[in-house]
C-alpha cells in the first residue's frame, strides 16, 4: 500500500499573495507608467510648429485606481486629428445668425506665433506706419490690429497690448483649404494598448517568479 501526502500550505499561500497584488490599487503604477509614456508618444506625434500649445494639452487623468485617462482638451486637437475641409467664414462660424450679430466677412489666418488665438480676446482695428519684417524696417501704412494682454508676474495683474500688422502677422482670406487628418490619437491607441500588455507581462512575470519583491 502507498501512501503520498501533499503538503498545498506553500503552494496556497504563493497564490495568495499573487492575487494580492492583481488588484486595481496594486496594479495602477503599472498603469501609471504606460500613461505617461502613452503621453510622451501623443506629444511627439502632435505638430511642435504653430501647435505648441496642443503639444502642452496633453495630460493624463486618473477617474480610480488601475485606470488612466490621456486626454487633450484643446479645440484644435479635433481638426488635426480628423482634419478640415474647404471651408469660408459661413461653414467656419455657422448659418445661423444671432439677433444684432453680423457675419463674418473673411478668416483670420496666423501668420506668426503671438497672432495665434490673438483674437480670443478684446481687440481693436486700425493702422501703422512702421512695421519690421525678416529684420528689416519698412515705412508704409498697413492695416493692424491692437490686442489686449493680461498677464500675471509675481501675484501682480499686469495689462499690455500687442501690435498685429497685416501681412505680416496675420492674413483675412473669404476661403481657406481644409486640412488632412492627422489620425495622430487613431494611431496611437493600439500602440498604447500593445505597451499596457507588455508592462502587464513584465509584471506577471516578476510576480510569479516573487510575489513579495514586487
């Protein structure tokens, strides 16, 4: 007659200790580090060149533990990443017309960087006679715009105004080109969930191999 005895004691407590640490609050620096890097890859891929402040939108958001959220809540972001068609200032601002409003005549197209978004804030019309361009001066009148700054430098409110001339910061045009979809969060999304399995592996494995060095 043979008798075996199996001792489960070790084989049970191992398990254990692996499933204490497949919760979500166990798990979520694993998630954590694929979000970030998740992020780093979003801002390479987003044009540095006129959208530097889409390139700084990107964040990531933690709604509980074991999960992540990269997000980018910049309006612009949905034009590169599904692009634009032709349009003029009826497509770009609507059909509809509020009471006492008036349509648009043409689109404010930026030239240089401190002209973009220039016009979110107030703004008032008119001329100049001096204006630089490429490091050279020029004396002619042209069209500008005088844009109201508000920025804060060491607790204090300090207001200031930015001179946009004409052609040379800032065009009107009555139709522009749309643009192409950049599908830069498309393209991304089975890159990030590659990158999420495999710091899930890694961390398996490590786990099985020691539950209390993880």
């Amino acid at each position: 007659m043979l008798r075996v005895t199996v001792q489960t004691d070790a084989a049970r407590q191992h398990l254990q200790a692996i499933a204490a640490k497949l919760t979500a609050e166990a798990i979520d620096k694993v998630v954590d580090r694929a979000a970030f890097e998740t992020q780093a890859a979003l801002i390479m891929a987003t044009p540095k060149k006129w959208f530097g402040q889409v390139r700084r939108g990107w964040i990531v958001v933690k709604p509980q533990p074991g999960q992540r959220l990269v997000a980018n809540e910049n309006p612009i972001m949905l034009f590169l990443e599904e692009g634009t068609r032709a349009h003029g200032p009826r497509e770009f601002y609507g059909p509809g017309l509020l009471p006492g409003q008036r349509r648009k005549k043409a689109l404010f197209i930026p030239l240089t960087r401190r002209a973009v978004n220039a016009t979110a804030g107030p703004f008032e019309t008119g001329t100049v006679d001096q204006f630089t361009l490429k490091g050279e001066t020029y004396w002619e009148q042209r069209r500008a715009l005088f844009v109201r700054t508000q920025s804060v430098r060491g607790g204090v409110v300090r207001t200031g105004r930015t001179t946009l001339v004409y052609g040379v910061d800032y065009v009107l045009a009555k139709r522009v080109k749309g643009i192409s979809a950049m599908h830069i969060t498309a393209n991304e999304r089975p890159q990030a969930k590659a990158r999420l399995l495999l710091h899930m592996k890694n961390y398996l494995r490590s786990l099985i191999q020691n539950p209390s060095a993880v």
